[in-house]
C-alpha cells in the first residue's frame, strides 16, 4: 500500500505536470488549430450562457483559492489566521463557489447530453472530460462535509505541505497525505488526471487567457440591408 501511495502522491504528480507542459506546448506547435473551447454556442444558445458564466465564475475563483491556500507557507500568515480559521474560511468560500460551479455544469451537462444539436456534434473527449470535471467537483465538495469532521486545521496544513514539496521538488510530500481520508486522495488523484490529459482536449484552452480582448479592435459587422447586391454585378 506505501508503495501505491509512494506512486500516486509523489510520482504521478511530476509525470501528470510534465505532460501536461510539454504536451501542451508540442500541442501548440504542431497543431495550433486545433488550440480552441471548441464552443457549441452557435448550435444552440439555449443554457449556454448562463451555464458557462457561473461555471466559469465558479472554477476560477475554486482554483485561485487552491493556489493561495495550498502554496502560501504557514508562516506568511500565521500572525494574521490561524490553521483553523483558514480550514473555515476555506470551507464556505469553497462552498459557495462550489455551488455556483455545480450550478454551472450541471447545466452544461444536461446540455451536452441531451440537447440533440449538441450531442450529434459533439466528440466524446468532450463529454469525458464534463464528466470528470463534474466528479471532481462532487469530490471536492465532499471534502468540505469531511472536514467538518475535524476542524482544528491539521488535514488542511498536511494537503499545503504536500502540495508546496511538490512544487518545490522535495521529496516525502506522500507521506503528508498517507492517512488522510479517501476522498481527499481521490481529489488529489483526479486533479492530476486531469492536468495529464489536458493537452489532448479542450481544456487545453486554459493557456488563452483572453486578456487582449481588452485592447483588440472591435469587429465590425454590417447588416445586409434590403434590396442591397454584393459582389460584381453581371
């Protein structure tokens, strides 16, 4: 059982990383048009907007919070919250946004299952991979029910101490989630299956950070107006 656990927290990460950066980037270069969401919004309106705004609103803000609260060192802040207070803080600003995420996907889901525009266009790499965004959601969710169990911070400190010695290259990050529960393991488990097989699908698109969409030109778009011809006349 170390030995899995040994496999699956301390080696798997590094592999699950290294695809993800160098698939993304041979991805980049070989088949840079395919480098898209791949949207589905022409096919049908109907959800879509709501369903993809509060998605999106929700995984955003679910993954700056794992950002900060997994690689900020204890010391940076211990002065100003502690481990417990973290935990609660953690909790109901995971529990909101979760929700709006659920929310959100499960529109999406809904929408790529059953809407038969979509469905018929779509490829199964799409519908996968809403699934598994949709377990993992569920999983994290269930790790705020979890940790209502223990509220003295002390699994949280152990998941940041596993995550920043992954980061930082050291070795023994395992040993900080060996005898935690299941369902933060599968979490983790999850989030690095689905860093490994993102340079094979859409979410490749979390590269393209829209920010020039701020300074770009707009498009214009003219209405063709009645009785007007295009082209050369005969």
């Amino acid at each position: 059982m170390n030995y899995l656990n040994q496999f699956c927290f301390q080696i798997y990460p590094y592999i699950a990383l290294a695809v993800f950066f160098i698939g993304s980037w041979v991805r980049f270069d070989k088949s840079m048009y395919t480098w898209r969401t791949g949207s589905s919004q022409m096919l049908s309106d109907k959800g879509m907007r709501i369903g993809s705004n509060l998605f999106h609103l929700g995984i955003l803000a679910i993954l700056g919070g794992h950002l900060v609260g997994l690689l900020t060192p204890h010391a940076l802040y211990e002065s100003v919250i502690t481990a417990p207070q973290k935990q609660v803080l953690a909790m109901v600003a995971g529990g909101v946004f979760g929700a709006v995420c659920l929310v959100g996907i499960s529109i999406l889901t809904v929408r790529r299952l059953f809407n038969p525009r979509v469905k018929a266009t779509g490829t199964t790499g799409d519908t996968v991979i809403l699934l598994l965004l949709f377990a993992q959601l569920l999983l994290g969710l269930y790790t705020i029910v979890q940790s209502t169990h223990h509220m003295d911070g002390g699994v949280m400190m152990a998941l940041a101490d596993w995550a920043q010695h992954i980061v930082t290259f050291r070795f023994g990050a395992a040993d900080y989630v060996g005898d935690v529960h299941w369902v933060y393991k599968a979490h983790i488990f999850l989030g690095m299956t689905l860093f490994l097989v993102a340079p094979f699908t859409r979410l490749v698109h979390v590269w393209s950070i829209p920010v020039s969409y701020f300074w770009r030109p707009y498009q214009v778009v003219r209405r063709r107006q009645p009785g007007l011809r295009y082209g050369p006349r005969a």
